[in-house]
C-alpha cells in the first residue's frame, strides 16, 4: 500500500508535541493524533485509567487545536499506552497516511 502525501499521522505520549512535529504537520492537508494513553510516572503500584484518560483527553484536544489553528485538517483519538500499538490503531484508522516520527 502506498503513503498519501496530503495525510499524516502523529502519535504523541505524555509530552505535549513539539514545535518542530507541529510545523511538519502543517505539510499535510489532514492529520490524524492519536494521544497515547500513559499512565502517570507517580503511579507507581496502582494505575489510575480515569487520571490516564483524561489526560490524554487534554494533550489530544490541545494538539488538534494547535493543528487547526495552523489550518491543518486534523482529527484525532486517545491510544494505547503503547507506542507501537497506538501506532498500530492509527495505521487502521488512516491506511495510507505517513507516520510523522514523534
């Protein structure tokens, strides 16, 4: 299958993405975020899911804001914790769309 030049794909984890990612996708007509899912490093024995949601919830409204606001397409998802695996959902979600490295 081949990659679409108009559509990108950025997965970010418990940092905000970067400026440099953010003007890279500003290459792309749409962009799909995928925001993963990372449980707090203060969890240490408990995981709190909620606290990991709603966080993810937050860098991902935050990044598509940011992306829109640079007059990207973008739409986006919360992920797995995993890297790989968000990577994964996101692939099934836009097929053809260029993973940006993030």
């Amino acid at each position: 299958m081949t990659s679409d030049p108009h559509r990108a794909i950025i997965v970010i984890g418990a940092e905000e993405p970067t400026e440099a990612l953010l003007a890279e996708a500003e290459r792309y007509e749409e962009v799909f975020v995928v925001a993963r899912r990372v449980p707090d490093p203060g969890d240490r024995w408990v995981v709190d899911d909620d606290r990991a949601e709603a966080a993810a919830r937050g860098r991902l409204a935050r990044a598509v804001a940011r992306l829109r606001g640079r007059g990207v397409r973008a739409v986006g998802a919360i992920g797995d914790e995993d890297a790989g695996s968000a990577r994964e959902d996101a692939r099934a979600a836009f097929p053809t769309a260029v993973a940006l490295p993030s």
